[in-house]
C-alpha cells in the first residue's frame, strides 16, 4: 500500500502542476478578454484570433484544473444526505462514484478525443472565422484534460482505500494528509 500511496502522491503533485496552469490560463483570458473589450469599443478594432485565443485559454481552465478540484474534493454535490453522513460511509460513497462513475467517463472521454486531437493535429485544421488560429491546441486540452481526471481518480481510489484499512490519515474533507 505504500508504494501506492507513493504513486497517488506524485499524481497529486502532478495535478497540483497543471493547477498552477490554469490558474495562469484564468488570468490571462480575463486579461485578453477586457484588452480585447478596451480595443473593440474604444478603437472599433478586433481580431477573431484575439476571441479564439480567450476559448483556448478557457479550455485549459476547464480542462487543466478538473483534476485539482477532484482532489481537493471541491466538485459540486449535493450535500443534503452525504454530509449528514459519518466519515467512513462518505469515503465508501466516494470510492464507488469514484470506480463506477468517473473513471468509466473519463476513460471513455479519453478515448474518445485522442483521435478528435490527432486527426486535428495531422491536418491543421484551422478555424473557418477570417484570422483565426489552428485548432489542436484547444483540442490537445481535452485529452490532457481527461488523463488528468484518470491520474487523479486513480489516486483518489487509492487514497480512499488506504483510509479506510487505516493506513492513511485524511481530515474530514479527504483533501490534505494529515500532518
């Protein structure tokens, strides 16, 4: 179980990486998207790059920062009955959305846009708007985006596991290791 819980720490900071990334993602598209407001009512320019470019870096947020919000356990549910719950009955709930849920999405949403990707990759699709930009980059997050939740998701079953045989302290939230 150790060496597990290894591999489930190396995903987290992994997952902690590209959080960091869509964290930059955000703050860069609300800075284009007021730069580019500011240019097309002050100076009636505007750029269809410029908007597409605001989509891409909205698809990393989304895409690169999934797997951070399932690791700090901050996904919406509702908490009517679950937070009524004990401890022990919430980590049982957890693993079985966890195994029965996301990874079978995920995995099929993984599958499902390699090829989306690659396919976009080989012929340089680009967008069909005058000015605007090729197209498998934004498409690249959706992949990426999806092995994160997998990684992610594998080490949350992980950690789930060890918590309850009691070789893995959690707080009441799973979101950090107790210290």
């Amino acid at each position: 179980m150790k060496q597990l819980l290894v591999v489930a720490g190396w995903v987290d900071r992994l997952t902690d990486f590209f959080a960091v990334l869509a964290k930059w993602a955000v703050l860069l598209c609300a800075t284009l998207s007021a730069g580019n407001a500011i240019m097309r009512y002050a100076f009636s320019y505007s750029s269809n790059a410029w908007l597409e470019i605001q989509w891409y870096l909205f698809a990393a947020c989304v895409m690169l920062g999934a797997a951070q919000v399932l690791r700090v356990n901050e996904h919406v549910r509702v908490d009517v009955i679950y937070g009524a719950l004990k401890v022990r009955s919430r980590a049982y709930i957890d693993l079985f959305g966890l195994l029965f849920f996301l990874m079978p999405a995920m995995s099929l949403f993984l599958y499902l846009s390699w090829p989306l990707f690659v396919q976009m990759l080989l012929s340089g699709e680009g967008s069909p708007n005058a000015g605007g930009l090729i197209r498998w980059p934004a498409m690249l997050t959706l992949p990426l985006g999806f092995s994160l939740m997998v990684l992610q998701g594998i080490a949350e079953i992980i950690k789930r596991v060890a918590w309850l045989n009691n070789a893995y302290q959690m707080d009441m939230h799973y979101e950090r290791p107790l210290q």
